[in-house]
C-alpha cells in the first residue's frame, strides 16, 4: 500500500466528489421545485443529472492524469517501445 | 426464521458451487477449452470457463428463495433471467472474441428481463435529495446499467482472483448495506449470490486453478447490476463498484475507445524473469487500474491481487459509510 496510497486518495476523492456532486443536485431540485411546485424530478432535472455525471468523469479522468502527474508520469512518459505479440 | 433462511441460501449457493467446480474443471480440461496463465513464469494451463459454476451457485440458491419465500419470485425470476442472457452473451464472447462494442450492446438486453417482469422501483434514493421519481428515465437506464456492470466486471480480471475475490467484498458490503437500511429480504438475494463468487474465490485465487472465462465474469456482473436494480441502493451500488468501472473507463478513455484488443498495440502490463510484473513504460500503453498498481515498483501477482481486493474493499467501506448517509423514508 505504501506506493499505491494515491490510487485510494484518488477512489476518495472520486467518492467525495459523487457526494458534493448530489449536494449540488439537491439544491438546484429544492430551486427548480419552487417553480413548478412538483415534488418529482422532472426532464430538466435528469438531464443535468447526465451533465454533471459526464462533467464529474471528465474531471475525474483530468484529475488522475494531471493531479497525480508525477506517480502516473513514471508510465505515461515515453521510455522505450515493448510491442507483444 | 431470516437467519436460517440465509443460512441455508448462503450454504445452498457456496456448496453447489464449490462441489461443481472441480468437475466443471475436469470437463473442460477434457473439452480442451484451456487457458494459458500469461503471468507464471512456467505459464501453466489452466481450465478455462470455470465460471459456468457460479451460475449453478446462482441458480440453485435463487431457485430456492423463488420457492421458499413469494414476495422474492419476481426479483429472482428477474435477476436469474439477466444472469441467463449475460452468461450466453459471455459464452458468445469465450468462442467469437466479440468486438467490445459489440459485448456493450448484447450485455444491454441483459436488462429487459428486469423490466419486462417490472422488477425494479423507479425511485431511486439519493443522498441529500431522498427518494425521487424516474418512472420514464429508470427503465431507460437499467439496460446500460446491466451493460457497465457486466463490461466492467469482465474488464476487472486481469490476475488471479481479482474479478471472483473483489464480486465477493461488493456483494458482501451491498448484502450488509442493505441489511443497515432494513431490506432483510434483498440481504437474502445477497448471500445467494455471495455463496457463489466466494467459493468460485478459492479456486480462482493466486495461484488460480481454474479461470472463470468471460461466461463467469459476464454473469456475476449482470448479477450485482441486476440485484442492485432489483433491490434498491443504486447509488450504493455505484460506490461500491467504483474501482472497476473507474478501471474500464481508463481503459476505454487511453486505450483506443471500444475498437478492442487490436488497437492496444503495447500491452500495459509485463512478466518479468525473476516472476515479478511490471507496468510497461510506454505512453501507448492503456493506464488499467493494475498499471497504476504497479507505477511504483514491479510486483508479485499475487501482491497486485491483494492490492486490487484492498482498493475494492476500501470502495465497499466508502459504500457503506453512502448508505448510511442516504435519508431513511425520504
């Protein structure tokens, strides 16, 4: 575990985000609800449901690239070519 | 009267499973449907499709809650009918090698079982939102979420008794989560098919003796996928199987998208002489979750499985600390 501690720093950070992410979401349901008065989740809902989701896991994917550079720059930075068959 | 019932549809489930296994074994080791076990330095043969075991373990243990208690039929009928169609879409891939983007869209039909017998609740419960409506989005996504579940558990099998070991902890935790909310009968459908992944685990742990084949893996994702729609704690779910759909995204997102395996020109993994393995040092190289494993040092395959149960049992943990966040009855 003692190389491998930012891969669970990455889950928790993934974790947490999901989280704030919905915290989010709750807000803007409790906003939208005063409008129409519905206590469903509408179309507008779900689809920025789907917009945040696809905005997490591009963050996500630029956070474990980027924020854990220089663990992951170990792989990501060319060395020397291994083909296999 | 519930704790005998799980019990006897955990040991129902685990002996079915643990007895056939070796028979299986010796069938397709006859069969000559082998696989080579890349990661040993001696690269021994090992008999492959093992996996057809667990879905004796899931059918018997599921057949046996359809009969015993009614109000579980449906879910069982449900998530037996998912399992059937995952495996043949599995068994399909062992002989064809289907393309991955032909294996996201034949996994998808594992979900309408699910909805044609309407065995799900479209209404979800969401941490800090509460219980919310999706009667025409829910039905819609379950095909997909049959088909991320499935991809992903065949995605996360890349050394010995990784898929089998880290499908038992998600089970185990989605089985306690459930029992922490108050649906004792949904932990039921959980130890049916815990049974199952964790004694197909003593065979398919370091070092493996029998692989589960793309049957096996196929299977006990559209189980967990079709559980989880079935019973509830979707986002629980989610959580718990962070590490193996994370792991299939970067795998798809760095290694040619769903084109398969000829677009990977460089394999992200390497067995070294001294049985060592190390991530190989070329950008070309899809980043898997067992890549960043291996970032730091070369290890021992058996260290990278033990190091992939303890990501999936961290994610379990996180899962667990979801569930108790949700809002009961909102």
């Amino acid at each position: 575990m003692r190389d491998t501690y930012w891969i669970y720093m990455n889950l928790f950070i993934a974790w947490f985000s999901i989280l704030i992410g919905f915290y989010l979401l709750s807000i803007l349901v409790n906003y939208t609800r005063q409008f129409n008065g519905s206590i469903f989740i509408n179309v507008f809902e779900v689809l920025m449901a789907v917009v945040m989701f696809l905005l997490w896991l591009t963050l996500w994917r630029l956070i474990t690239i980027r924020l854990f550079k220089r663990i992951i720059g170990k792989l990501s930075t060319y060395m020397e070519p291994v083909t296999y068959e | 009267m519930l704790i005998i019932n799980a019990l006897v549809v955990f040991a129902i489930s685990f002996l079915t499973t643990l007895i056939s296994i070796p028979r299986i074994a010796l069938f397709m080791n006859g069969k000559g449907i082998i696989g080579i076990d890349v990661h040993k330095p001696n690269k021994p043969n090992v008999p492959e499709m093992v996996g057809v075991s667990m879905l004796i373990g899931f059918f018997t243990s599921l057949v046996f809650l359809f009969l015993t208690i009614p109000e579980l039929s449906n879910t069982c009928l449900a998530i037996l009918a998912s399992i059937a169609i995952a495996s043949l879409v599995g068994l399909l891939d062992d002989f064809r090698d289907l393309s991955p983007l032909c294996k996201v869209l034949l996994a998808t039909l594992s979900g309408i079982p699910i909805i044609f017998l309407r065995a799900y609740n479209p209404r979800p419960m969401i941490p800090f939102i509460g219980r919310v409506r999706l009667t025409i989005a829910y039905p819609l996504a379950i095909p997909l979420a049959l088909s991320v579940t499935s991809n992903a558990m065949n995605m996360s099998d890349p050394v010995n008794g990784a898929m089998s070991g880290s499908a038992s902890i998600i089970l185990a935790s989605l089985t306690v989560a459930y029992a922490l909310t108050g649906k004792y009968s949904a932990s039921l459908v959980g130890l049916a098919l815990l049974g199952a992944t964790l004694a197909f685990y003593f065979y398919n742990r370091y070092p493996a003796r029998v692989f589960s084949g793309n049957v096996g893996s196929f299977a006990v994702g559209a189980a967990i996928g079709s559980f989880v729609v079935t019973s509830g704690l979707e986002v629980v779910g989610v959580i718990a199987m962070l590490p193996q759909i994370l792991n299939s995204y970067m795998i798809l997102s760095t290694g040619g998208g769903f084109k398969g395996k000829k677009a990977i020109t460089v394999r992200p993994t390497r067995p070294l002489e001294n049985g060592l393995i190390e991530a190989v040092k070329d950008q070309r190289a899809p980043l898997t979750l067992v890549r960043m494993i291996l970032a730091g040092s070369a290890k021992h395959e058996s260290e990278i499985a033990n190091e992939f149960l303890a990501l999936t049992l961290f994610s379990s943990i996180l899962s667990l600390v979801t569930a108790l966040i949700l809002q009961p009855g909102g």
